[in-house]
C-alpha cells in the first residue's frame, strides 16, 4: 500500500493552490492528489451551461502565487479553467494528480498515526486504498452528483426538455425556443443573457428576488498598473484594492442595511428606468447579505430586459404542465426549455465517510477549530472559502496554516495534532457553522456541519481580516491543539 506524508483530496481550485503551498513551504514532504473526475479543475470542469463565469474578480479568486494576466476580472469559465491548468503544469503539480479515484472513506488509526484512505476507481472491480499521515479535504462544498432539484408537481407531465445547470447537456439547442430559467441566484442571472440573444425569448421565474449589482468585467486600475509596474506588484497592489472594497462593502452592508439596500435597489431602478416594477422584481425580503450578491458583469441581465427579449416573473409555481408551468396566480408561462437553477446540494468534507479508532464521526458533533480543522478528529483539514467574499483567499490562508503546522509537527517530533475543547470552553455555545447567512442550499443542510463557538479558536469567523491574524499569525500550540508523539510500531 503506497503511503503518501500528504494526501489532498480534489484537484480544483483548492487542491492545485495546496498542492503548491506544500511544495513551497514543505518541500521535504510527499504528497498525492485524488481527484474523482477525469480533468481538474473542479467547478470550473464541471459546470458547463452558457454564460458559466466567475462572479468575484480573478485578481482576488486568482491565486496569490500566480498572477492573472486577461484584460477581464469577471471571467468565464474556460479562461478559469485554462489558468488552473497553467498553475498546475507550471509547478509540476500535474504529475500529482491521480484522476479517476473517488475518494469514498477514510481510516484513522491511532496505533499508526496515519489515515488509510479508500477510493474507488473507474472500471476497477477492487477498490485503491492509500495511507498519509495528514489529509487535507480540498473537495468543494457541494455534490458532485447532482444539483438541488425540488419535487415539482407534474414535472413527469412537461413534453419539453428540462435541464438543471450542473447536468448541461453538449448539444441542448435553445435557439429559437421558449426558455423559463426557475430560480434568482448567479446561475441564473448569468444564464439569461448568455441564452437571450439565440432564443425566442427567456423568462426568469422567480419567487422572490435578490440584490443584484452591475460592474465592468474589466479592472481598469489593474489594467493600467500592468503598464507601469512588475506584473506580480501591479497584481498585489490590485488584490489588496479588491479585498479592502469587499471588506468595506460588506461591512457597510452589515452596519446600514438600510442604507445598502436603498442603494443597491436605486442602481437597478437607473438601469432600467422610472416605469419598471422595480418594487415587485428586485427588492428583496431580506437584509443585504444575509445572502450573496449576484454581480451583473456590464449590466448585461439588464440589457436583455431592457431589449425585451428577457423578462422576469415573480411567483410560485403551481405544478408543470404538457407545455409548460402554471403559476399560483393562474397565470401560465409557456415554454419549450425549462432550466432548473434552483441550487446546489451541500455536503459536509466531499461526502467521505470517516472514522477514527473504528469509531464513525459524525462531524455535526464537533467543534470548528478556525473553520479548517475539528474537534476529536486528528491530522484532518478542511478548505471551506468565503460566502462574503473570494473563495481562494480563505483557501490560501488556509493552505499556510497546514504548512505551518506541518513543519511544527516535524519540529516537536509528533506525528498526531488534534484540537481538543479545553475546561474553559465548556459550555461555549453551539453556533452553526455560517452564521447571519441564510440562503436555502445552507439552511437545509446547517446540522450536518460541525458546531462553531463564540470564541477563539472555535470560530469560523468569515472575515479575512480576522482570520489573518488568527490563522496566519496566531499562535500554534494554545492548549487546544494537542501534539502527540506518537510513532509507529517498531519504531523509536
């Protein structure tokens, strides 16, 4: 059985900047990559549908070791996938990655200090098996298996096809059809102007509506400072302007939720003017933030209304019908495509059974330790990003600490670190997992995830300023984290 210092489980954008990180900064310790699909490049492989796109800017989503060059900061999908490509063949991280190999449990034995982890392969009756001594999750947030697709009354009725973006068929041809997109998050708002110009028309059926603001897809201040300045200065001055406007945004947005939304709802009305039904269509129920933001890079979902072939309805869905969906209104929209961008299935560490001694773990159980690592669970981390702001910031600061810890380890001689809840943490509340963020794909699944507390280092704070100083500067060993020096048998 091979046995490997690091096994990181997935090769998308958090495993290729791990995978880097450990090369930088361990450079003594040998790692391997699974990946369970046959490309990496983890969302920006699998999701397909027209429009696909970043929906934070590339200069922050980018990774802090690799430069992004492209005139445009909102990218699409390909040119995404094409620099995770270059990131991982110009470091050599290529030649890691094992594809095909579905990671479906993992072991750990105290005895051993290492996990032993299993993965089946395509085509293969047996499955592989693997050791490592640290296992690092790096498989996203959500099903690989399929998207969140609710019970729709009389879906079996419609002689249409229907389509949810995760599943995008190569050869769906829309053009010249009547398409209804269900649902108001990014998938959507991306999907209707990238189809409206080939189809008859495109209708968003809501139920109720999301804060929605418009921006260049190009950084002009980025664009100049590549002109005058080293690309990786002009990139760092650029990544640190974007990180601070996000951290300002949010902040306002959670201080004057008032103020915000007045403000986010009076650009859409100068987009699309004083007669518009504004008030019915994108004033949401909510507080700014409580869910994420859907960006409209150049105002393009506004264009298509505008032009008249978009449209928006906000209602409820009654049940399908032979040609289409009857609303709760009894008003019908008629359609020949119907798109299901009603979300994402969440999942707690990839959907990998784990255990520790024999014992399963059922992580809803367990405390966050700085919303990477958990209580009573050895030698595991966890990249989870942002939902406020770009995923690979919270994935890079993580990458470091587990190096960070890593090297530490080697430094005490121990081959076991496990947080551990302290007698002063008794009691500490149990808080969920994101807090003050409410959308539906997290409400439905919260319990599943591990506990966060009130306190350090038991929270999961969401903020990039807060977690610098407790993950990139504080201390290692705070007498929640336990080192042990445990070696295997036949050793000293």
């Amino acid at each position: 059985m091979e046995h490997f210092d690091v096994l990181i489980v997935g090769a998308g954008i958090s495993g290729i900047g791990a995978a880097y990180h450990l090369q930088d900064r361990c450079p003594d310790k040998s790692y391997l990559i699974l990946e369970g699909r046959e490309a990496l490049g983890g969302t920006w492989d699998l999701f397909r549908y027209p429009g696909i796109r970043s929906d934070s800017d590339m200069h922050t989503l980018g990774y802090g070791f690799k430069p992004w060059r492209a005139e445009k900061s909102i990218a699409d999908g390909p040119s995404i996938l094409e620099y995770l490509n270059e990131a991982a063949v110009e470091n050599g991280i290529d030649a890691h990655i094992r594809f095909g190999h579905s990671v479906k449990s993992a072991a750990w034995s105290s005895e051993n200090a290492c996990w032993t982890v299993e993965a089946r392969v395509a085509g293969r009756d047996e499955p592989v098996h693997v050791t490592c001594n640290f296992l690092f999750m790096c498989s996203g947030y959500y099903s690989y298996r399929g998207g969140y697709k609710p019970d729709f009354e009389g879906h079996d009725r419609f002689r249409g096809e229907i389509v949810h973006p995760q599943e995008w068929p190569e050869d769906l041809d829309y053009t010249g059809k009547r398409v209804v997109v269900i649902g108001s998050g990014a998938t959507a708002v991306t999907l209707v102007p990238a189809m409206a110009e080939e189809t008859a028309h495109i209708t968003m059926l809501q139920r109720s509506p999301t804060y929605m603001v418009s921006r260049p897809d190009r950084d002009v201040i980025a664009n100049r400072l590549r002109k005058f300045l080293p690309e990786r200065v002009a990139y760092a001055i650029t990544r640190f302007k974007n990180v601070q406007f996000q951290r300002f945004a949010y902040g306002h947005s959670r201080k004057h939720p008032e103020k915000m939304k007045e403000r986010l709802i009076g650009m859409v009305r100068e987009q699309l003017g004083p007669d518009y039904d504004v008030e019915t269509h994108f004033t949401p129920r909510y507080d700014p933030w409580d869910e994420r933001l859907c960006l409209v890079p150049n105002a393009d979902f506004f264009k298509a209304i505008k032009a008249g072939k978009a449209s928006i309805v906000t209602d409820k869905i009654e049940r399908f019908t032979e040609t289409g969906i009857e609303l709760e209104s009894g008003k019908t929209l008629e359609a020949d495509i119907i798109v299901t961008a009603t979300g994402l299935n969440l999942v707690v560490l990839g959907e990998v059974e784990f255990s520790v001694d024999g014992k399963k773990v059922d992580f809803h159980d367990s405390y966050t330790y700085k919303g990477m690592l958990y209580s009573g669970v050895p030698n595991l981390a966890l990249t989870f990003g942002y939902v406020n702001a770009s995923w690979t910031l919270r994935a890079d600061l993580t990458s470091e600490y587990v190096c960070r810890l890593l090297n530490r380890m080697d430094e005490l001689g121990a081959r076991q670190c496990m947080p551990q809840l302290r007698e002063e943490d008794a009691g500490m509340p149990e808080l969920p997992w994101i807090d003050t963020f409410t959308p539906g794909y997290m409400r439905r699944v919260m319990h599943l995830f591990p506990k966060q507390g009130d306190k350090a280092p038991w929270r999961n704070t969401q903020d990039y300023a807060l977690d610098k100083k407790m993950i990139r500067n504080g201390p290692l060993e705070d007498g929640a984290l336990v080192f042990s020096k445990r070696h295997p048998p036949g050793t000293d």
